[in-house]
C-alpha cells in the first residue's frame, strides 16, 4: 500500500493505491459501442442527471436478436467500461470534494472492476441501435450489457448517502 | 445462428444461441464472494425482493480501505458475476413465461457477460464484512464491484417494462 502523493500517476492527497493481483478471474466481451456527443472526459457532464442529450448504443451485429422485446421498457441499465481510468485507488480524492473517500462510496471510473451503470431512458430501437438519454460517458465507450430497469426492485426512492449531504458539491463522487 | 432446442445443453424450444467472440476483451477480479443462504440456484429466491435474509459480502483484505465512508449509504448496489450460466443464449424462454424474449429484457444469470446488479439495503460494516439484506445469488458468488445507491441518478419509480405486465409470472425473466 502506497499513500504518498503521486503526481507521474495524477494521484492526490490522500489517496491509497494498492497492488491488485497479477491476473484477473474472468474476461468480459465489449458488445457495442456507445456513441456520444463527448469527445473526452472533461467534456463529459458530472453525472447522468447532467444532460438530456440523445446518445446512441450501437450493439453488434451478433446480439442484435437479444434486443427483442426491450422497446416495451422504458428505462435501461446500460454498463460499460470505463477502460481509461486507473484500477488500483482504493481511496480516492474526488475532484470536487474535499477530501478522500473509499472507492465502494464512490461512483468514480477508477475501481479495481470498472464497470459503470447508467439508468437511461430508452427513446428507441432502430435495428441494432438503441437510442437512450441520460449517459455522462466519452464517445466510443465500450458496452458490456443492456437489462431492463425494474422499479420492484431496481427503484428505491428513500436511499441515502451520507456523506454527499454534508459534500460542498452536487455530483456523485464521479470527478 | 442456431435456432434449434438442444436438450443436451438445456436449451427450451425458441432460443437462439449464437458464436461468441474467440476471445475476451478485457479482464475482472473477483474482489471478494458473497455468502448467502442458498447453496444451488434452484434454493435461491426467484428476485432479490423474494427474500429479506441477511446475507454478507467477504471482500479481499486488500480491497479493505475502499469501504471506508460506505456506511453512511442506506442502499449500495452490488455487482456480482454469475459464472455458472451459458453466455450464449441472445433469446431464452424463462421457466416461467411461455415465450422467447431477447436478452437485454431480462435479468436472466445467462447473458453475454454475466454480470448482475442488486440493489441491496445495508445493515451494517464489520471490517472487511458488509452485511445487506436483498441478495437472491447462490452462496459464494464472485463480487465485481459495490456502488453507492442515489436516488437522484438510480430511482426511476415510474419505469415500466411492457413485456411484464400481459405475463404470467411475477418474476423478472431471471429463470
């Protein structure tokens, strides 16, 4: 474990990078790609709730029968993988809070698995392209899987997080 | 694309299973296994809001500092890999519909890359231990990732998923 400040690596005060294993468990396939107005991460806004702007998942041709019946839903958990941010900061400073916090209290792109997940709302399927609003993520992003949003079991309105409510920022620990 | 029912692999009259890619893309760790009362798959309950127990996820010591500040969260969202389900089924025929739908409209434990999502309520942290009631997965289960819930970005309340309301079961396609 290693806490010191490391500028080569971007890292801030704070944080702790740890060493991960020196081979993974499992491989992921990257199904698609999704398409989005952000050419890079500074452009991106600071959450999902940040932009209401179309984006499109562009799946490929092999899954495109796994798409049947999901035009009757109208919300979509999309994961992705957020392949440019480091695995290995198991405490991280986010960029618009003051201090640093674990990683599993994040929404940060930089953890040991980085698979992100959005709720977006589906606005149309036109053959292998699903037509989404509500992603933050970099053009070109790689997509690892679609799954229809239940509100049984998938909405809970009441959640909190701590630690946001006395945070000088808005987002979602994700800068 | 092979559309015919393959007994010999579980396969029920309607699904399509097709090649997937040669190789993978990108790697997981298994950060850590969830221990639960349900030893197979048919002892689990048909979604995680079937059952209330208490179940505990054992993560890696070295992923340990990362849970810091996770206790002030009501809800966490986990994700978990479900290693003992074919990956290559785009449309399957739930136990309990009687008809084939894609994929990306179920929760089916058979997809591409068999990563799931429950949101889980949060109990309590003992160091390395997080205990959550809201799981449905077989005891053992491999851990990718535990997220904070916020309602702001999570909560769809009034999402719906057509397919699921002229059906049978109450289930969400995940058998």
């Amino acid at each position: 474990m290693d806490e010191t400040d490391d500028a080569a690596h971007g890292r801030r005060p704070g944080e702790i990078a740890i060493d991960l294993p020196a081979t993974t468990d499992a491989g992921v396939h990257f199904i698609g790609r999704i398409r989005t107005p952000w050419a890079d991460r500074d452009a991106c806004p600071k959450n999902p709730a940040g932009s209401d702007a179309a984006c499109t998942i562009e799946l490929d041709a092999r899954y495109e029968a796994g798409l049947a019946d999901l035009d009757t839903c109208t919300y979509v958990i999309v994961l992705y993988w957020m392949d440019r941010a480091p695995r290995n900061l198991v405490v991280q400073t986010p960029r618009s809070h003051g201090r640093p916090r674990g990683v599993f209290a994040l929404r940060s792109p930089a953890r040991p698995n980085p698979i992100a997940l959005s709720v977006a709302r589906l606005e149309r399927i036109e053959g292998k392209q699903v037509v989404v609003r509500g992603l933050d993520c970099v053009d070109g992003t790689p997509l690892l899987d679609l799954k229809p949003y239940f509100p049984s079991i998938d909405s809970r309105p009441d959640a909190r997080v701590g630690w946001r409510e006395t945070a000088e920022s808005d987002d979602c620990g994700n800068s």
